[in-house]
C-alpha cells in the first residue's frame, strides 16, 4: 500500500507565532497598574460622543480620529479599564505577527516564515507599543498586511489583490498618516525588482488610490500640524546612531541569501520596509521636526523578516544538514531558536512592562490625589497641557475645583479644555485655602506664559507648600494658607 499522505501543518508556522504574540501581550498588560498621558487622552475622547469626537477632530488629533472612532465602539462592547484599553493593541500585533510569517513564507519557506514571525512577535519595540492603548500597532497591522497584499500583486497573483493593497494601505494611512511612509518603501521595491510595465502601472494605479483616500484627513491635517506636533525636536546623534545601528543589523543580514520562491527576493521586499520610513522621516526631521520612532514603529516588521530568512538559510547549512533527514529533530531545532533570543531578552520584555517604561503614571498621580484632597479642595494643572493627567477620572477630579479650567475638554471641542486669562486665574486661586497643583518634576522647563506664571507667583506669594508628594514623572504639591494640622512636606 501507499504510504499515508502527510498532513499539511503549515498553518502551525502562522498559528504559533500569533499565540506567542498574544501570550507576551496578556503578560503584564496591566503594566503594574499603570497608565500615561497619551493613553489617558485615548480614553477620554473615546468616551466621548460622537458629536463631541466630531468637534474636537476639526480642531486638533485629526490623524487619531479613527482610532479614536473605533475605541469609542470598542468601548461600548467592553469598557474594562486598562485591558480593555489595550486589548485591540493586543490582538493588532497577534495580526500583524501572523502577517509577517505569511509574507517570509510566500517569499521563501514556512520555516523562514515561522522565524519571522516568532522573530516579531518577541521583538521589545513591537511589545512596547502592543501594550500602549494607542494606535500603532494597528498602524503596523495594516502595514503589514498591505505587504502581504503587495508581495502577491507583484507575484502576478489576482488584480484584486491590487485592491486589497489600496484599501488596507489606505486604513494605515488613516490610523496615522507616517504609514504612507511604507508605501514609498514598496515602490523602491519595485525599483530593486525587475517587474513587468503593468505590474508598474498597477502599482501607480493603487499609490493614487492611497493618495486619494488619504487626501481628506491630510488636508486636515496639515493645518493642525503645528499644534499637533510642535513640542518635537531634529532628531540628535543618539536618535541617528540607533538609525544606522538597526539598518546596519538589517544590511548585514539581508546578505544572507536565502532560497527565493519566485521572482520577488524578500530583501528586497524587508530592507526597504526597515530602512526607507525611518530615515526619510528623520530626514525630513531636519527640516521640520516630525520623528518619533512609535510613528514609523511598523518598520521592525522589514528587520523580523530580514531575521526569519537569515534563520532559514542558517538551518540550511552544511553544520546541521543531519537534521534535514530527520524533520522532527529539524522542527525541534528551530523552535529552539526563539526559544533562546525570547530568554536572553526577557529582562527587556520585563523592563517595558513597569510603570517606568512611561514618562508618567496617571493612575498613581490621582491615588495621590485622592490620598490628600478634602471635599471642597482646588486643583491647579501647572502647566495646563497636563491636564492628560486628570482626563481618566471624572469622577475623583469631579469632586474637586478645577479652577484654572473655563471650558471643559468634551465642551469645548479640545483635548484639555480652555482656561481662564490670566487676571481671573488669579482671583480664583486667591479665594480659595487649598489648592493641590499637579507639576513636571523638578528640573523641567517652565512654561513662560502669562497664565502659567500668574499660577507660580500667585502660590508662592500666598501660600504655603504643606505637602509634597514626587509621582513617576510628576509631582504633586499641597498649597494652603495655613499648614497648620498638615503635615509638611513628606517628599
């Protein structure tokens, strides 16, 4: 008789990797009971109505609208606090990981594809932003999977995958605007690959659809971008050393040569990706500041890929063609590889989960808060862009005075609200006994507004700090006339 027929298990090289994205994810999701800034205002907006989120986007975050659009429906089916939050990051990077082993494995093997995405999924930066209840990693998700859509198109596969390409590209664009940064990776793929002239056109065909599609909420944008954007800096020698340091790491393994399947070479396809969103944007950067790395953070897919071929043609070698004629042995020695580089940067992963691994902790600033005020206390956000800090608990900041505050965020169509000029800010503060300032950390630099410096020379002319309580990037400060009965300063 016939031996039986294998079974096909290359679904296993997409399924693993996805459940080792989701297992980092559930681990520490929680981030010690912490949450920052920017994750504060995503759950406030997306509390919002929709006439309230409509408002505000014609004012600023118009590049956050979607997001925030499905938070807002997230939200009405599950409302968990910070899980919740964080969960459709979660499940965008179990996305995104699946479609990082299915472009290695359309370009060179499902073993190439299971290291990749085991490679990404495990990847410190991607976990990073898998466990921030931001839009990143769904940005990644949507570039990811418009590679996918891409690699098949210029395979000569369905002309609807050119459609497909367009409409997810365009979904990334609209989640944040730096995703049209990978198309122009792609079209330098084109350049680096010898593609007939209709594939060229198709490809062209589908830039204008992004474009097109995109156009709407870049207009938009464009005229909030100062405001948006203003606080960033050209990026510095460390930025461009961590630049040429990770390209260096993707050229050096995009030499490696795995077997190709088809005419698209997969460095061809991940270098780009790696290299082109980063350094045009820093590029750019030195003209107007636009670079974060969170906002071009899709491009670790382009290294996980370069790592899953370089990790296929490794098993290839002579040194360990035994195991090729034993394929459990094989599969034994490439889970083994994952296994090892998931061990030595577990510190990292660690160290990303701690309510350190965020410039602030919101939730720790109102169990201060809550801890000191009385019924009746003022509350002074100085400078006033931290009013992020307060933006998560209506409830607790409800009971207390904001007194600086004259628009609410919601009623006001802003994302922290409108304060009072300066003269009536200072009548405010000056009736009232206590007034509980949250602060930058000392050593910050002082806001020089008039509004600003009215609240400091108001306080330090007539009160006194009775208490002062240091916070992960904050600090919160008791101001009273009288500290009699208080306890002084315990910071």
């Amino acid at each position: 008789m016939p031996p039986a027929p294998r079974r096909d298990r290359r679904w296993l090289t997409l399924v693993l990797p996805a459940l080792l994205s989701l297992g980092l994810g559930a681990w520490g999701t929680r981030r010690g009971g912490s949450m920052w800034r920017d994750e504060a205002v995503t759950e406030s907006v997306a509390h919002r109505s929709l006439s309230e989120l409509w408002l505000l986007v014609q004012d600023i975050d118009a590049v956050h609208a979607l997001h925030y659009l499905m938070v807002h429906g997230w939200f009405a089916l599950w409302d968990g606090g910070t899980v919740a939050l964080r969960a459709p990051s979660v499940l965008a990077t179990a996305v995104a990981t699946v479609g990082v082993a299915a472009v290695a494995g359309r370009l060179v093997s499902p073993r190439a594809g299971f290291l990749a995405g085991m490679a990404y999924a495990s990847t410190p930066m991607v976990q990073d932003y898998a466990l921030e209840g931001r839009s990143y990693a769904l940005v990644a998700a949507c570039v990811v999977w418009s590679s996918w859509f891409f690699v098949r198109a210029v395979q000569g596969g369905h002309p609807g995958f050119w459609g497909g390409y367009a409409i997810v590209a365009t979904l990334g664009c609209w989640l944040n605007l730096f995703a049209v940064l990978a198309v122009v990776a792609h079209g330098v793929t084109l350049r680096l690959t010898r593609v007939s002239s209709v594939i060229q056109r198709r490809f062209l065909l589908s830039v204008f659809c992004v474009g097109a599609g995109s156009a709407p909420l870049g207009l938009l944008a464009v005229g909030q971008a100062e405001a948006q954007l203003g606080w960033l800096s050209r990026p510095g020698l460390v930025e461009w050393a961590g630049f040429i340091a990770v390209a260096s790491v993707g050229i050096l393994l995009s030499t490696v040569k795995p077997t190709a399947r088809g005419s698209l070479a997969l460095r061809d396809v991940a270098l780009p990706l790696l290299v082109v969103p980063t350094g045009l944007l820093m590029l750019i950067s030195m003209i107007k500041p636009y670079y974060v790395d969170r906002y071009v953070m899709y491009s670790m897919a382009g290294l996980a890929l370069l790592v899953g071929a370089a990790g296929d043609r490794a098993l290839h070698s002579d040194g360990l063609r035994k195991y090729h004629r034993r394929p459990l042995h094989s599969w034994a020695a490439v889970a083994a590889i994952p296994a090892v580089v998931i061990a030595f940067l577990a510190p990292w992963h660690a160290t990303i989960r701690s309510p350190e691994a965020r410039k602030d902790n919101v939730l720790a600033i109102s169990e201060v808060v809550n801890e000191i005020a009385q019924p009746g206390d003022a509350v002074l956000l100085m400078p006033a862009r931290r009013r992020d800090w307060v933006l998560h608990d209506p409830v607790l900041y409800g009971r207390l005075n904001d007194i600086a505050l004259a628009q609410s965020p919601a009623a006001s169509g802003t994302l922290r609200g409108v304060e009072y000029p300066g003269d009536q800010i200072r009548r405010r503060i000056l009736a009232e006994d206590r007034v509980i300032a949250l602060t930058d950390p000392a050593g910050q630099p002082l806001d020089q507004t008039s509004q600003e410096k009215i609240k400091r020379e108001t306080l330090q002319s007539h009160f006194t700090v009775c208490q002062r309580v240091m916070v992960h990037g904050a600090e919160v400060r008791l101001w009273a006339r009288d500290c009699a009965g208080i306890e002084i300063d315990r910071g």
